[in-house]
C-alpha cells in the first residue's frame, strides 16, 4: 500500500522532472536560432525582427544567447502574462494563449474550493473511524482519509453523497461560466478580426464525376441550384506536384545566386562550384552563371509544365474551393451534408491559405480514407503501449523500485532511510 513516505518520494520526482523541462524551455527560448519558434506571431506581424540579423559582433550570437543577464530574469514574462487583461493578450499572443491560460484559471476555481471542502468535511469523518484497523486489512495512513475507513451502513455516508452532489454542481456551474465567457471572447475576436478569404471559403472534396460536365461546370451548378443567393465563386483543384518541385527547385537554385552574388560583391572574385552531386564532385564552373542558366532552364520546364496542366483534364482533381457572399452561407456549406450520399460532396472550412499543404489535395478521398484508418490505428497501439513506460515511471513512486531500476542508487537510498527512521 502507497504510504505518506512512497507519495513524497513520487512527488518530488514529479516535480524534479516538471522544473527540469520547465529550465529547458526557458533556456531554449531565449536562443535567437529558436526566436521564430516561440515568436512566430511577432514575426507575421511585422513587429519583431530576428536576434541572427541584429549585425552581432560574434558569430555565436547569431545562434546562442551571450547575454548573461537574460538568464537571470527568465521567468519574467510569467507574472506579467498572468496580470495581462484578456483583450490585451489577445492582441498579444492570440486566443489560443489565452483560452490556455484560462484553462488553467479554470481548474484553480474548481479545484481549490473542492480540495478545502474535502479537507474540511471528508478528511475529518474518515479519520475519525477505525474500520480499517478493526479489519486487521493490510492499509497506511493515506487509506484512513478514504472512504474505505467508514463502517458498511454508517450515516456518514450521507455527507459523502452531499459532498459529491456540490462537487458535481459546483464543478458544472463554473464550466458553465468559463464556456460563456469564452464563447463570448471568440465573437468579439472574430467580429475584431479583418476578413479574410478563408472564413467565406469552403473545401469541397469528392466531386462525383459527369460525363456532361466538366468538375468546374459541376461545381458551379451544384451550388448555384443548392446555395442560390450565397454562392459566390469557386476555384477547382489541380494536381500540379510537378510544378510544385520545379517551382521549388528554382527556389532553391535562386537562393544559391543570391549567396554567390553575395560573395562576389563581398570578395570581387568570381566564385565557382562543382557540377556534380551536393556540389562536391564534376567539373569547376562559374557559379553565378551556372546558376543563372539553371534557373532560365527551369523557368522554361516551369512554363511548359503549367500549360500541360491546364490542358490537361485529368489534371484537374474531384475537389474545390468554394467562395460564398457571407460567412453565414459559408458556415452553412461547412457544417451540413450536401446530399443523401454522405460520400460525395464533402465539404469542410478551408483552411488559412498558408496553412494549405497543396501536395495533399490531390490524394484520392479512398487513399485518404484508409491513412486516416492507418493513423487512427497506429494511434490507437501507441496509446496500449504507452502504458509500459507509465508503468515503469510508477515503480520510480517508491524507494524499492527505485532500487530494482537503478541498482547503482541503492547505497545513497539505503542511507536516506536510515538517516529518515534515525529522525522518526
């Protein structure tokens, strides 16, 4: 049975691990190669630019934090967070900070009058019997606060069954209260925010084919027959993953005219590179003009490969874009089924246009059915399993398993205990 002694042993290794990973983050944070990780919203708006820029004198404060007294003063931003009204950090780090935060808010007003409740009424009517010690069960004295110490028929009970009913109550009212706020919060966020193509755009997947219509002209009469007066527009799917590599291709081959560009306006010489694999083997070329040739023959293969897929019908894939006059019809298009087959006309909100990994809209509904079928499954196995590693962190709950699991630990636990029962 967990005892007194075998609880703080669990909870001071908690609690060790909890500050460990608590100092990592804080110290990751504050590294200018990690400043777009953790600020990426600055960033977007313009209003915070990069530490690896700011011209520093040595090279490793491009990438590491030298400024000692930063790291004196890294739990800072915390108590000003906290305090920070709910419109302002909104402006600050978005809803999502903030509806985290309130989660937290959230279970300290649930939780805290609850835990003195209990300490007020529960413990005392537990503790005060000797049920446990009158079945000569094997028990501790953290079994003595449970319910278990109270003898089968007592009246007692009946402060249990209050108890719960006011927890229960209790707990309902202030999610009540939280999900109001909250529900309130988004409209004014949403009602605050410019508007964007996004929030009037619905993804439609799974177009059924017509051998009298294109997928375009099946679009468009679809929603102008079902959504008369909302339909605004809409912008069919094509399956360009060729172009996206050649356009990412050219990208990377401007990126690397811009550094030998650099080089040269820096050195005045001509820099040269290697034509073969990594640029690590072939022959030596001008690097500048090998670029630039690169780029004009991939600009042409970018040309070409855009007319072959707008010409092209089977580049053209069964989903689309569809625009709408008001997020009213918008939400409508998202939220509903289109038609008695659920397996045709899918629609679901668009996503923020950055946010939309194009290669993945050309995947069959079928081949994206049955991933998510492999994900759902393999999430499934990961969580059965995870409970070897869980099982492994409680034996670390008490000395002895300790001991069994780091047998090089057991000389500092054994005097751990004898200077422990030496003082009790």
């Amino acid at each position: 049975m967990a005892t007194i002694h075998d609880i703080a042993v669990g909870a001071a290794f908690n609690i060790v691990t909890a500050v460990a990973f608590l100092l990592l983050f804080a110290f990751l944070r504050l590294q200018p190669v990690n400043d777009r990780v953790y600020f990426p919203k600055w960033y977007l708006k313009g209003t915070r630019a990069s530490p690896a820029s700011a011209g520093a004198t040595v090279a490793a404060a491009k990438y590491i934090n030298l400024d000692i007294s930063s790291y004196l003063k890294f739990l800072s931003w915390m108590p000003a967070a906290l305090k920070m009204p709910d419109d302002e950090l909104i402006q600050h780090a978005g809803l999502d900070s903030v509806i985290y935060l309130r989660i937290y808010r959230t279970g300290l007003k649930i939780f805290v009058p609850i835990t003195i409740l209990a300490f007020a009424v529960l413990v005392p009517l537990n503790w005060t019997n000797d049920t446990l010690e009158s079945l000569k069960v094997v028990h501790s004295d953290i079994d003595k606060l449970s319910i278990s110490n109270i003898p089968y028929g007592s009246k007692r009970f009946i402060a249990h069954l209050v108890m719960a009913y006011v927890f229960t109550f209790w707990t309902c009212y202030v999610l009540m209260k939280e999900y109001q706020i909250v529900a309130k919060m988004r409209l004014r966020f949403l009602a605050s925010e410019k508007r964007r193509p996004d929030q009037f755009t619905v993804l439609v997947r799974n177009i059924p084919s017509d051998p009298d219509e294109s997928v375009s002209e099946l679009v468009e009469h679809f929603f102008l027959v079902n959504h008369p007066g909302h339909y605004l527009k809409h912008q069919v799917v094509y399956n360009t993953n060729k172009l996206a590599g050649l356009v990412e291709k050219k990208k990377q081959m401007q990126n690397w005219l811009d550094y030998y560009q650099l080089k040269f306006e820096r050195k005045a010489e001509r820099p040269t590179t290697k034509t073969g694999f990594f640029g690590c083997f072939g022959s030596d070329v001008d690097a500048i003009d090998y670029y630039k040739s690169e780029i004009e023959k991939i600009g042409k293969e970018e040309a070409e490969e855009h007319k072959k897929v707008m010409k092209d019908p089977k580049s053209i894939m069964p989903a689309a874009f569809v625009s709408f006059r008001s997020r009213w019809g918008a939400a409508v298009a998202a939220q509903t089924q289109q038609t008695s087959n659920p397996t045709v006309w899918l629609t679901e909100w668009a996503p923020e246009p950055r946010d939309v990994y194009w290669n993945n809209l050309s995947i069959p509904f079928v081949s994206l059915t049955v991933r998510r079928l492999i994900i759902g499954v393999a999430f499934f196995f990961l969580n059965f399993f995870y409970v070897i590693p869980i099982a492994f962190v409680q034996t670390l709950a008490n000395l002895e398993g300790i001991e069994k699991a780091l047998p090089f630990l057991e000389p500092f636990i054994e005097t751990l205990k004898d200077w422990y029962h030496s003082h009790h």
